[in-house]
C-alpha cells in the first residue's frame, strides 16, 4: 500500500508526466498522465474512504459546466479534462488527508534539488532554472512551499538544512514572486520565534552559493546581474528593469474580456492558454474569466476559510498558514491551479491538515 502511496504521490509532487511530455515526447507525456491517474485510483479504492472535498468540487463543477457553455474547442477534450480532473480532486485528496508533514517536505526537497543541478549540469542561455516543473515560477512556487514546510518540522538540523536548500534553488528560479514571498514568510517566522532571524544569516552563505555558481558555470541572467550590481553598490540598476514584464501588465489585457461577461465568463480555455492566446497568469481572474462571478465567489471563500481555520491553529501548525500564503500569493501569478495537479494538491493538503486537527480535538472533547 505504501508503495502505490508513494508512487502517486511522486507522480504528482515531481511533476513527471510533464517532465516526460517535454523530455521525451507526447507519447512518453499521455502514459506517465494516465499512470497518474491509474495509481491514484488504486490508491483511493484500497484506503480507506473519508469525507470528499466538497468545496473543489463544486467549484470544479461550475467552470467545466458554465465555462464549458462557450468552449469553442472539441467536446470529447472538455469531457476529457474534466474526467481526469475529477478524478484527480477525489482521490487525490485521500492521498493528501494521508501524507505527514515529512513526507512532504521531502519529496518536495528532491523537486527543489532537480532545480539546482539543472543550473549546475545544463547551463543555458536563458538563465533562469527550473528543474521538474519545466518553468521557472512553478519551480519557485516548488521551493517557497517546501520552505514553508520547514517551520512544520521538528528536527532542527534538517529544518536549516531544507531552509538553505529551498532558498537556493528558489534562487536559481529567478522569480521575483518567490523572493517576495520568501521575504514575508520570514517576517511571519519571527512571530514563532525570534531566534529564526538566524535565516537572514543563512542567506549570506546562501548568496554566496549563488555567486559561487555563477563562477563556475556562469547564470547567464539579467537578474542575477542586476543582483550583483545592487551587492557591489555599482548602481545601473533602474526601477523599470525590476518590473520589466510585470503580471499588472498581463492583466490588464483581459479586464475588458472579464467587464463583458462577468455572470457566465467567456469559455473554458479563454483565460488559461487552452484557445492559442497567452494565459492571464493569474487563477482568480482566469476562474472568474472563464466561469463567471460564481465559481469566482466560490474560490475567494475557499481561501478565506482555509485562511481563518489556518490563522485559527497558527500555534499548533505554524506551516500551515505560511503554506497557504504563498499559495494565494502564487495564484496571483499563475492560472493554473486547475491544470497543474501539485498546485491544487497544496491546498488539499492544507485543508486535509485542518480537518485532522480538527477531528482530533474532537475525539478529544469526547473522551
């Protein structure tokens, strides 16, 4: 049973179907996809059943049906993603309800290394890395969650350990959205303890990574020279190239779209890349875009009430909260929470870990 848990859990945390897609081919892509599937299939038919997640759900349902109103593509691929996603939401959360804090953290730190020796073994010219997840913001998203992880963890040494390895790599994403979130979960950790302002120290060693890197293999990005140039005070460095293609400006491209038809959306696919036209990268507004006001209303309460419930056990799981920060904040950038399955699994497990904690304290009461 553990075998065909972490099997699963591996297909989805490490992205793999995807690293098969672009690696090598669609072919290799479909079947790792539908292993995917197989495995949590089997994996819910032998656990044992709890309550569904309602809450995606029913969310889940109104963008494939009102969204699926005006999909100008093929039926059969609507059915088709709709199917595999549902599948996906009921029994992945089975598996999320049953993967502990460490599993977790750790299955995430070999995604996180996968980022690392990409910089170190494929340079390119992009300069930016990404390991697994094929795209440097999802990598980054990667790293600021299991970062986030760390605060659950209990034993010290691998706690700092995973905090310099999740920065580095998350550093080599060059994603501005994982160092404004990385910034905040540190300001939040000193609400923990304020001896974790030790992680600001770290961040000198792991800088000092960063340019020991670049000598050797040499980053190749723009970033990461306007990073030097800021350390090494030697100026050049405007305001304007920090915020050089900005999310605001990918945005405001769709808002006439949203103003349009904000009851029932424009169409599944019309916001999240699926009809040819660049996605929104961000999940609210493609949700919205693409279903309408509902599902939108649906979602925002869906984070607000993880938000409360997290904020509610900050100190008893401390992780949990900060976890879910980054995910909304990520979410402002990405559109893919319904397509990209370890996205919308950290949300599951969040909510697995407040319904644990619940039922806990329940038994608790009664006994």
């Amino acid at each position: 049973m553990k075998i065909i848990k972490y099997i699963a859990f591996a297909l989805v945390i490490l992205n793999l179907p995807s690293v098969g897609l672009f690696s090598l081919g669609g072919g290799i892509g479909a079947l790792l996809s539908f292993t995917t599937i197989l495995f949590l299939t089997l994996y819910y038919f032998l656990e044992r059943k709890s309550t569904p997640n309602w809450w995606l759900i029913i969310i889940s349902l109104f963008l494939y049906t009102i969204g699926g109103l005006q999909y100008t593509g093929l039926t059969t691929d609507l059915i088709y993603d709709a199917i595999k996603f549902f599948i996906y939401l009921i029994a992945g959360y089975e598996l999320a309800k049953n993967i502990s804090i460490s599993e977790y953290n750790i299955f995430i730190l070999v995604g996180a290394l996968t980022v690392i020796l990409e910089a170190l073994l494929f340079t390119s010219e992009f300069g930016r890395y990404s390991g697994f997840y094929i795209k440097p913001n999802e990598a980054g998203f990667i790293c600021i969650t299991g970062y986030a992880t760390t605060y659950g963890l209990k034993n010290v040494s691998r706690k700092l350990l995973g905090q310099f390895i999740f920065t580095l790599a998350g550093l080599l994403t060059f994603s501005r959205t994982f160092i404004l979130i990385w910034l905040l979960l540190n300001l939040i950790s000193l609400k923990i303890s304020l001896k974790n302002i030790r992680i600001f120290g770290l961040g000198f060693l792991i800088i000092g990574t960063l340019f020991f890197i670049d000598e050797v293999v040499g980053l190749n990005n723009p970033r990461f020279e306007q990073l030097k140039s800021i350390v090494s005070n030697e100026g050049g460095v405007t305001s304007e190239e920090i915020s050089e293609d900005s999310r605001e400006e990918t945005w405001a491209k769709f808002y006439d779209k949203i103003l349009d038809s904000p009851l029932i959306g424009n169409g599944y696919g019309t916001f999240s890349g699926k009809t040819g036209v660049k996605g929104v990268h961000n999940s609210y507004l493609m949700l919205i875009g693409e279903a309408g006001i509902l599902p939108f209303l649906l979602f925002i309460a869906y984070f607000g009430y993880l938000f409360v419930m997290s904020l509610f056990y900050f100190n008893k799981k401390p992780h949990l909260i900060m976890q879910l920060i980054a995910l909304a904040m990520f979410l402002m950038a990405n559109h893919n929470f319904f397509t990209f399955y370890y996205v919308s699994f950290a949300a599951m497990w969040i909510q697995g870990q407040i319904e644990l904690i619940r039922v806990n304290e329940k038994f608790v009461n009664e006994y």
